[in-house]
C-alpha cells in the first residue's frame, strides 16, 4: 500500500501565495495607474485645447476665403446685420450670388459651440471674424483668449 502524504505548512503557505494576488500588491499597482494619469491627463488634456485653438483658426481661414469669393460675386463683404449667414444664403439685394460659399451649405460654431462674430467694416480691416473662445466672453487668456481673423 503507497504511503499517503499530506502537504506540510510550507506548501500550503506556498500554494495560498501563489494562487493570487494580495491586496498591497493590486494597491500598488493603483498607485502607480494614479500617478500616471495624474502626470499625464494634464498634458492631454492641454492638447485638446490647444487643437480646438487650431480648429478655430482653420475655420476663420474658410471664412475668409468664402467671404473674398462673396467680394468677388457681389462686388461687397457682407454687412454686419447680414452676417455670416449670407455665405450660405442669398441676402436681400445681392442678383449676383453664386453661392452657398461654404461646403455642405451650412454656416458652422466654433469649437466650443457657439456662434463666430462677424462684424463689418472691421477693425481697420473690411471685415472681423471672432471667436470667444471657451468662455464665450470677450477677452480672456489661454484657451478662453478671442481667436479673430488676421485680415489687415
């Protein structure tokens, strides 16, 4: 008859250890995921700002081209009661529209979702194109800073 042995203390100590992990272990791994998002969301974070900035002047730019083609068809930028609006529908008085001017026909929001300023005659420009930035309000600084057109 075979000798029948039990496992001593030992291997048992050494199956329980093995069989998972412990909870200092799993806390320092959390430690460690937490630190790493705490260092790097900001900077994440930061370029998403920073891309929306980028956005906005991107779209100013398509304004402004859009607006230089209205010039050219109708010999006038759009007023500022007419807006920007106009490069997307004909305003009244305007026989020689060609547009819309703007793809897709419709007049997009800044990337913050809200609407550009158009204002006309400029600030010694015919023309300026504004966005509020994340705040919406006038001025600001960082990403809340006015984004305007660079016609001069």
């Amino acid at each position: 008859m075979p000798f029948l042995s039990f496992p001593t203390g030992s291997k048992r100590r050494r199956r329980r250890s093995t069989a998972g992990y412990t909870l200092v272990e799993l806390l320092v791994v959390i430690t460690i995921i937490g630190l790493i998002v705490a260092l790097v969301g900001p900077r994440v974070l930061g370029y998403l700002g920073d891309s929306k900035v980028k956005t906005a002047k991107i779209q100013i730019q398509g304004f402004a081209s859009a607006l230089d083609l209205f010039y050219l068809d109708a010999g006038r930028y759009p007023t500022s009661s007419e807006g920007l609006n106009a490069l997307v529908q004909r305003p009244p008085g305007v026989a020689a529209w060609n547009g819309p001017y703007l793809k897709g026909g419709t007049l997009p929001l800044d990337p913050w979702g809200k609407a550009y300023v158009y204002r006309a005659p400029g600030q010694g420009a015919p023309y300026d194109i504004v966005s509020r930035g994340s705040d919406g309000q006038e001025g600001g600084t960082g990403t809340a800073a006015d984004i305007t057109s660079a016609v001069r």
